[in-house]
C-alpha cells in the first residue's frame, strides 16, 4: 500500500516537472507568483491577506494545470 502511495507522489511529481516543462505561460504564472510574495513580505501584509494570497495564487496554478491537462487529450 505505501509502494502505490509512494507512486502516486511519483507521477503527481512527473506531471509538475512536465507542465513546467511545456508551458511558457506557467512560467510567467510561477514569476509573478515570486513577485507578489516578494511584495508581500516587503509590505509585511497580514495573515488574512496571506490567505488571500495563497488563495490567488494556488487558483491560478490549478487553473494551469487544468488547462494543461485538457491540451494533452
């Protein structure tokens, strides 16, 4: 039961590597996504907006990913 687990992470881990391989704009995604928590840190923003934040960003990515899998059907 670990071993599939352990595989699951595998390939989850592989299709992250792949996407970011492949996709010009998750890397202009994974930029700006360095740059608003820069400027987070730098305007000391609250826990609330954090997770607002997080939030964006996590979306954004998700949405990506999405995106990404539907091209490669």
């Amino acid at each position: 039961m670990l071993k599939k687990r352990l595989n699951s992470f595998r390939y989850a881990i592989a299709g992250i590597a792949e996407m970011v391989r492949s996709q010009a704009n998750l890397k202009i995604h994974l930029m700006a996504a360095v740059a608003v928590i820069s400027a987070g840190c730098y305007f000391d923003l609250p826990p609330t907006e954090w997770c607002v934040v997080a939030f964006a960003i996590t979306s954004v990515l998700a949405a990506e990913g999405f995106n990404t899998a539907l091209e490669y059907l």
